[in-house]
C-alpha cells in the first residue's frame, strides 16, 4: 500500500539516498544483468557472516533459493521433504517443482518452528531433506534436528532463514552452522535488494553447481565469458533456470548490508517495546522471546480465533495496518493431497496470529497508539 501520513503500514523497507544513489550509478554504467556488484555483494555477506568455509550465492528471489537449496540437496521425484505447515507457500511449491512431495509437520507453541519430536515421526524412506523455518523472534531446534539428520544420515537439514538474517543460534550467526542456508532479500524482509535471495553452503564444488544452476546449465557465468579472451564459447552440463540477481538489485542489497546493525537494533528495540506495552493485556499473547540474539523480520501476536479478525477490521479504521504470516498451508486446496502429521498447534496458531507493524521507521508513539487502540477493542468486547 502507498504510506501516508495519516496511516501506519505493517512494514516499510529502510532505504535511503545511498541506495537512491548506487542506483543512479549502476543504471548509468549500463550493466544491468549480472556483474561485478553481484560478485561483490556475495563477498560482503560472506565477510559479514565470518565464515572462510561459507560460500554464498545470490539469485532472483528467497522463492527460487528455496528451490535452487532443494535441487542442491539432490531432491528429486518421489523423495519427501518434511516441513512446517505454517509456513510461506514458497516451501512447499518449491518441493512440488522438484517433483518431490512436501510433507506438513505441526510446530511447537513457544517458538512457532518446526517440532522436532513431531519431524522424527513424519521420517520415511523416502525423506530426503527438512526445512526448518525461523519463525519472527525464534530460531529452529537445529541442536535436536541435527540428531535426527544423525540418525537417520541421509537426511539434509535446508535453514530457511528468510526471517532470521544478521541473529544468532547459541552463539553462532544463522548462516553459518546448516547444511544449507537460504536467505530473502525481498522488499520488506530485514535488509532488502529490491528483492533477491541467497543460498549459502560448505563448498566451493557446491557453490559452482549453485552458479551453473542460476545461468541455464552454463559452466561460466556470461559476465567471466564476456571477458574471457581465451574461451569464448562456454559448456553447458546440467538443467538451469535464469534467476540471476542483477546488478541493480545487489547494488542496493550493499548499502542495505552496511545498515545491518542499526536496522537489528531499532527491530529489536521496537519488538521488546512492544513486549512491554502489550504485558498486561491479558487477551493478548506476545512472542516468547528476548529478542537478545534474534532479529526480527516480523512482529506478531496471538488472540482468540473469536475477535482475530474482528481486532484487524477494528484496527484498519483506525489507520493501522496488519498482517497474516501465516495461514497453514495444508488447509489450501493444492496442499490437501499431501501427507500431514498431527495439525494439533498448527490449526489452533493459525487462526490467531496477527502481524503487527513493525520497520525502522516506526515512531515509539506510534506503538503506543497502536497498543492503546488494542487495549481499546478489549474494553469494549
């Protein structure tokens, strides 16, 4: 929605004049495909997750790193992939577009993640990998989901990190510790390239299949070629798919890197402020957690089913905005075929979860307006 002065938006990207700027300048430089800032922005993230034994490779969007992690993990027609059910559609269209069958798993209620106790019982043959998804201020169990990749030892563990970009997982930052990490750098997601995503993994012999993947199969990406005075012409060995990021996009996705810790400190900030103006609303429960290591990508909070949507309608007319993240996916019609454990915490979250506003321009008196007005729809209920 366009912002105005009078209205508050569930979320607003933080861009500024550099972006404006760098923007300018890639467009007059005139390489707008993929190019020297992609390569540089890959770098950077490497660089900022600390890790010499990482290596990242930036594509189009979060959706397609979700399906370029699953290609990687070798996952093919017939395997099955477990993941949570209230999760985005991206997950589970991706493992459809392996040919894979996605298999829904129920998440536990403090932390709104994947339930490790109910992933051990969906574990078939054919499993071939699980997507654990951070949800908000909350980080997946990888400590118990590791064991069950231990036991099982055929299984990948693919971090769908897309809200967890720049927090921590005991001591170690989110990027640096899975098999495979994927991140979304869409317009509202904690540091945005317009839109764009990456996936992070152990090996350079992984990241060239990642490279060949995003280019059409190509062996070597068409900016070395263009250069490249001794082979013009390059090979082609596997299926690919053209989701390149740009230039454009990766330029910004730089300066919004260089932003990273005053935007995790204002997110983090307005989140336990929250936390604090919504403690004695007793009709509201707030997110379980501190938010000392987690950055979040979203605000959200739980009422009953009864006034959920009651409380959004009584909200909009008061020019404040909000979200839904998000409906379980096992209740779409396209889903409905697929297996599912037990839906027991999944059902129940799903009808009461409400995303609030929350970006790095949002004023402390606009919290305020916004918990006073839920305070408000209480009273009168």
């Amino acid at each position: 929605m366009i912002r105005t002065k009078k209205n508050i938006p569930v979320s607003w990207p933080a861009l500024g004049r550099e972006e404006l700027n760098v923007a300018k300048k890639v467009l007059k430089e005139g390489w707008l495909g993929m190019g020297k800032y992609v390569d540089r922005f890959e770098h950077k993230i490497q660089k900022y997750l600390g890790s010499k034994n990482k290596y990242v490779c930036c594509v189009s969007t979060g959706s397609d790193a979700l399906l370029m992690s699953l290609m990687l993990a070798k996952v093919k027609k017939n395997d099955e992939v477990i993941l949570p059910s209230l999760n985005f559609i991206a997950g589970a269209q991706a493992v459809m577009l392996c040919g894979a069958k996605p298999v829904f798993c129920d998440v536990e209620e403090k932390t709104l993640c994947i339930d490790p106790i109910q992933v051990e019982k969906l574990v078939s043959k054919r499993t071939k990998a699980i997507i654990a998804v951070d949800y908000s201020g909350s980080i997946a169990n990888y400590k118990k989901l590791d064991k069950i990749k231990k036991k099982f030892k055929r299984i990948q563990i693919i971090q769908d990190a897309a809200h967890s970009f720049g927090s921590f997982y005991q001591n170690k930052k989110v990027g640096t510790f899975a098999d495979i990490t994927m991140f979304s750098f869409d317009p509202i997601k904690t540091i945005t390239a317009l839109d764009g995503g990456a996936v992070v993994v152990n090996t350079k012999e992984e990241l060239n299949e990642l490279k060949s993947i995003r280019q059409l199969g190509f062996s070597t990406q068409p900016n070395v070629a263009f250069y490249n005075k001794k082979k013009l012409i390059t090979d082609v060995k596997t299926v690919g798919m053209q989701n390149r990021m740009t230039n454009l996009h990766a330029a910004v996705g730089i300066e919004q890197l260089k932003k990273i810790k005053k935007i995790s400190k204002v997110k983090m900030m307005l989140s336990k402020n929250y936390n604090k103006l919504l403690k004695f609303n007793d009709k509201v429960l707030t997110p379980n957690s501190d938010y000392k290591d987690v950055v979040p990508f979203i605000y959200y909070i739980r009422v009953n089913y009864k006034y959920r949507d009651k409380l959004r309608l009584f909200l909009r007319k008061r020019k404040i905005m909000t979200g839904l993240h998000w409906q379980p996916n096992h209740i779409y019609s396209l889903f409905k075929k697929y297996k599912k454990g037990s839906m027991k915490i999944t059902n129940k979250i799903g009808s009461e979860l409400i995303t609030l506003p929350l970006y790095v321009g949002l004023k402390k008196d606009e919290q305020i307006k916004i918990c006073k007005c839920i305070d408000e729809f209480f009273k009168n209920q």
